[in-house]
C-alpha cells in the first residue's frame, strides 16, 4: 500500500513538476510578448505626443496667418478707399469733355 501511495504521490509530484514548468514558459512567452507591446504603446503614444505638437504648430501659424491675412484685407480696404477719394477728387477738378481743354479743337 505504502509503495502504491508512493508511486501516485511521485506521480501527482510529476505531473506538478510538469505542469509548472509548462506555465512557467508560457508565463515567459507572455511576458515577452507583454513587453514587446508595452514597447509599442511607447512608441504610439510618443509619436502621438510629436503629431500633436506638430498640429498645436500648425494651428498657431494657420491664426498668425488669418490675422495677417484680416490685416492686409483691413489695408487693402484703406488703400482702396483712398484711392476712390482720391480720383472723386481728381474727377471734379478734370473738364468732362474735349471743348472744355484749351488748345484742343475739334
């Protein structure tokens, strides 16, 4: 009975021995592959960090430019205005027609 316990207790013993060493190496494997994917999540969120960084930039020059662009409107507008008083006056001071320039027969 003794010998009988002994064999299914080195058994039991065994089959544990293998079955650790079994999880033992999927844990291995798992943990690899964790890392490797803890590795990637760096990567992402790193190249994240950088493409928003790279939009913050652009958004900021994308306002300078509408500013710049509302400023030159608001001068062009200026510009024109002026030019518009500018020939009014030129227009009133200028003969509508031909008979009105001396020298100038027809």
């Amino acid at each position: 009975m003794f010998l009988m316990c002994m064999k299914t207790t080195e058994l039991k013993l065994e089959c544990l021995i293998k079955k650790y060493v079994e999880l033992a190496q999927q844990n291995k494997l798992i943990q690899s592959k964790h890392d490797d994917i803890k590795k990637k999540h760096e990567q992402i969120i790193d190249e994240r960090d950088h493409l928003q960084a790279s939009y913050n930039r652009a958004n900021l020059a994308k306002s300078k430019l509408e500013s710049l662009c509302r400023e030159l409107q608001r001068h062009v507008k200026c510009l024109k205005e002026e030019y518009d008083q500018r020939s009014k006056e030129e227009d009133k001071k200028t003969p509508r027609n031909c008979k009105q320039i001396p020298g100038h027969n027809k």
